[in-house]
C-alpha cells in the first residue's frame, strides 16, 4: 500500500523538477518605442453595389457588375508605443481595384490599448 503513494510522489517530483528548470525568457524591448506594420493583401470582390437617392423614389439599389472584380491594397502603419500597453500611430494605404477601375489613398489614425 505505502509503494502505491510512494511512486507518485516520486514521478510528481522529478516532473515538476523538470519543468521548473525551463528558463522563462522576457522580451524587454517588446512594446517600447517605434513600430511599422506593413500588409500586403489581395482583396476579391464578390459583389458590388451603389445606392442612389432621389427625392421622387427614394433609394435605389443597382448591382454592378463584377466580372473579374478584383484588388490589391499596400498599408503601413508607423506607431509609437507610450507605455507597454497603450500606442498610437498613423497609417497610410494604397488600394487599386480592377472593373472597376478605381483607386483609394486612405490615411486614418489607430489608437491600441492593451489589457
């Protein structure tokens, strides 16, 4: 009976033994200072519509078509962390979309908190 509890404890032992010897390694430049995010991404369009208003009929829905709709976007975001857990950063993309042929430049500002 006693071999029965003995033998658990040991194995208990030499596991817990074993996994407090690991090391833990801290990032101390993780979260401080400049950062980039850059994003390169394929966008595919599965459906398009535009909505018009008139005074007489209200709005009208007409579907456009999408034959080969497709898009590329480049973004970049460029921060500064203020504290580990809070940052601020302004960010620019370039996205192209074909049929239709059009372009957008939009710049927006980002604000992260983590808790």
């Amino acid at each position: 009976m006693r071999k029965q509890f003995i033998i658990p404890l040991i194995l208990l032992f030499f596991t817990t033994s074993a996994f407090s010897q690991v090391e833990k390694t801290v990032d101390e430049f993780r979260n401080k200072g400049y950062f980039n995010i850059t994003r390169f991404s394929y966008i595919h369009v599965n459906e398009a519509k535009i909505e018009t208003f008139s005074p007489t009929d209200g709005v009208i829905v007409t579907d456009l078509p999408i034959d080969k709709a497709q898009g590329y976007s480049l973004q970049t975001i460029n921060g500064y962390f203020f504290r580990p857990y809070f940052s601020a950063g302004i960010g620019v993309a370039l996205d192209g979309y074909n049929n239709p042929n059009f372009n957008t430049l939009p710049v927006f500002f980002g604000f992260k908190s983590i808790f």
